[in-house]
C-alpha cells in the first residue's frame, strides 16, 4: 500500500499503511521533523500540522486521512533566508526556550492569524491552550503571535 500526500506544496508517496499516523509518515518517511512526538495521545500539541489550513495533532491522524488534502509543516512556512513572520516574531521575543513545543504552537498560532488578522491576546491563549510548553515562556509566546499579527495586517 502507498499513501499519497501533499506536504508543504509538495507531492509525496509513502509506502505507510493507511492507518499509520500521519507523524510517521512526515518524520520517517518524508523526513520533515518540525513535528514532534510527545504523548502520542493528541493531548500535547507538538506535533500539530495544519490540515487544510486546520491544526491538527498529526499523531493519532491516520495518513489516510490527509490523502487529497493539504498538510502544511512549519518546513512549509519559511526558511532560514526568508522567515514567515511567525518564525520571525518567534525569534525576536526569544520565545523559544528548549523548542520542543514551538512548531505546534506556530501552527496553531498560523490557523488562528489565518482567520483573525487582529486577535486579543484571550483568542490567542484560547487558540494555544492546546499546546503544551513545559518551559514557561507562555508569555513570550503570547507577544510573540501578537507582533505577528502587527507585521502581517
């Protein structure tokens, strides 16, 4: 069996069962590792992806599941010459800690700017309290999505 997916614009083949998670597919077979393993559970977020412009926790979603449909990475978002403004407000409120938990947190961060130009700083933390951080740097994170949300209106 072979599961087809398109991953940041890209078409991709993997030889995965239709029932294996979409994070092993990304990590293993493709070889995108912005999303982490961290409970297999979909209670932590660190492994959320955008399906369709959605987060979703890549984890326990079959890959099945995003045949014929867009899954966008935090790889999909920029690169190291040229930063979505996510990743760039990300660095400059040095909002990273140890980093484990920042791709969901941007991806979840990038769903509700997609649909929010503007949030107050409640639609953020409601959009994030999925996403766990263990390190404390909640705050930062916060700022962070909000000078995003500055560059990019």
């Amino acid at each position: 069996m072979t599961v087809s997916l398109t991953v940041n614009g890209a078409r991709h083949s993997s030889p995965a069962a239709p029932d294996t998670p979409l994070l092993y597919v990304l990590r293993n077979d493709l070889g995108i590792n912005s999303p982490k393993y961290g409970c297999g559970v979909a209670q932590c977020g660190s492994c959320t992806v955008l399906l369709d412009g959605q987060p979703v926790r890549s984890c326990n979603f079959p890959a099945s599941g995003a045949e014929q449909r867009s899954v966008t990475t935090l790889e999909g978002l920029g690169n190291t010459q040229k930063l979505h403004a996510l990743q760039k407000a990300f660095i400059d409120e040095q909002a990273v800690q140890c980093g484990y938990c920042i791709p969901g947190m941007i991806m979840s961060a990038k769903a509700l700017l997609d649909k929010t130009r503007n949030p107050s700083e409640a639609q953020i933390k409601e959009a994030l309290a999925a996403n766990l951080c263990r390190c404390g740097t909640h705050n930062r994170i916060v700022r962070a999505v909000q000078r995003a949300a500055k560059e990019l209106a």
